[in-house]
C-alpha cells in the first residue's frame, strides 16, 4: 500500500507543475484521494465484500466529486487532474500511465448487459468534458480533445477530437502532449472548404452571365 501511495504521489508531481509538496498533494488533491478509495475498493470488489465497495465508492464521490464504480479496472500511476465530474463506468478498463481531466465521461450507451465501458491502453489522455462511450478501446497513446464525443474505437497514436470524435492525427512518432491549442478542427475545415466551393461556384456562375451578354 505504502508503495502505491509513493508512486501515486510521484506521478502527480510529474505530470502537474502546480504540486508543491506532499503534504499540498496528500490534502488537497481530490484525484489522489478518489483513486486510493477506488484501490481500496477495487479490492473489496474482487473479494465479493457486498455493499461496502459501493458504499466506499460513494463517500468517495461525495467528497471528492469523481465517481469511479468499484468494478472499474484501473493500471498504474494514473492521474485525474481536477476531477470533478469525472465518472468512470462499472466495466471501464483503464491502462498504464492515463490521464484524465475534469468532466471526463468513461461511460455506456443504453441497458446493456456485460462489458458496456470503454477500455482504455496506455498513456492515454482524456481532455476536458470529454465522453467516451460504450464497449470500444482507445488503443495505446490515444489523445481525445476537450469536449469529444467519442463512440467508435481509436487505433494507436491518434489524437480525436469533435462530437462525434474524428481522427484528425495519427502518427507513430514519439509522444507530444494534448495541446489543445493546436488541434485541427475538423468542422472549420468543412466548413471553410464549403465557403471557397461557393465562391468558386459564383465565380464561375458570374462569368457565364458576363458571357451570355456580351455575347
């Protein structure tokens, strides 16, 4: 325990400048707090424990803002940066070294039986109020922009974003960060390529009636 602790405290310092101290993470840190309640849980999950997984699962969400359903699989040095809103589904599968900020939605599509959750591999990043719904897997290293609706499986080394989610980037190159800043849009583009078409169109529309009175 004492080792899961240590690198979960490791992982937050790495992945936020803005942790301090220890003591600044272990107090102040919902994201830290929900996923060693989730651990614990977790636990008490596989061992069939009635009631007391779920019970801890929502005293967690209760303080901490994030709900994550005991049954959820979770790897290691995960981190949720500012998670409120964050839910995380009964069959969710989440790999190695994820990351997830606030508002994310790892969530089902309806009243299906069985696996209904996302899978996630590992080093996946999540953006802000991103949803990620139903049984699909977002392969290793997949990045998902803020505010993506994502409902159909995302090979590695792709970055998503839009609702619905749209590759817009997929490389097997080294790693970049989600800089939400520089990601492509994909409804801009069709839309700007609509407007020149238009413009075309008019222009060549002007030239036939030009033409015809000249003429």
């Amino acid at each position: 325990m004492f080792r899961t602790i240590r690198e979960q405290i490791d992982t937050i310092f790495r992945e936020d400048p803005a942790a301090k101290s220890i003591v600044e993470i272990v107090l102040c840190y919902p994201g830290f707090h929900a996923i060693l309640a989730h651990r614990l849980a977790h636990s008490l999950y596989r061992a069939h424990v009635p009631l007391l997984p779920r019970l801890i699962s929502q005293i967690s969400r209760f303080f901490t803002g994030i709900e994550i359903h005991p049954g959820a699989k979770i790897g290691r040095r995960f981190f949720i940066d500012h998670g409120m809103g964050v839910v995380i589904g009964e069959t969710a599968e989440i790999g190695d070294d994820c990351l997830l900020y606030q508002g994310v939605t790892l969530g089902g599509t309806g009243k299906e039986k069985g696996k209904r959750h996302p899978t996630l591999g590992n080093h996946v990043v999540v953006g802000t109020g991103a949803k990620v719904l139903g049984n699909i897997k977002l392969s290793d290293f997949v990045k998902v922009g803020a505010g993506s609706v994502v409902v159909k499986p995302v090979p590695e080394h792709s970055t998503v974003v839009g609702i619905p989610g749209r590759i817009v980037r997929s490389r097997e190159e080294a790693p970049e960060p989600l800089e939400h800043g520089k990601l492509p849009d994909p409804e801009g583009q069709a839309i700007e390529e609509l407007r020149n078409r238009v413009d075309q169109l008019e222009s060549l529309v002007k030239a036939m009636l030009d033409e015809k009175i000249i003429s």
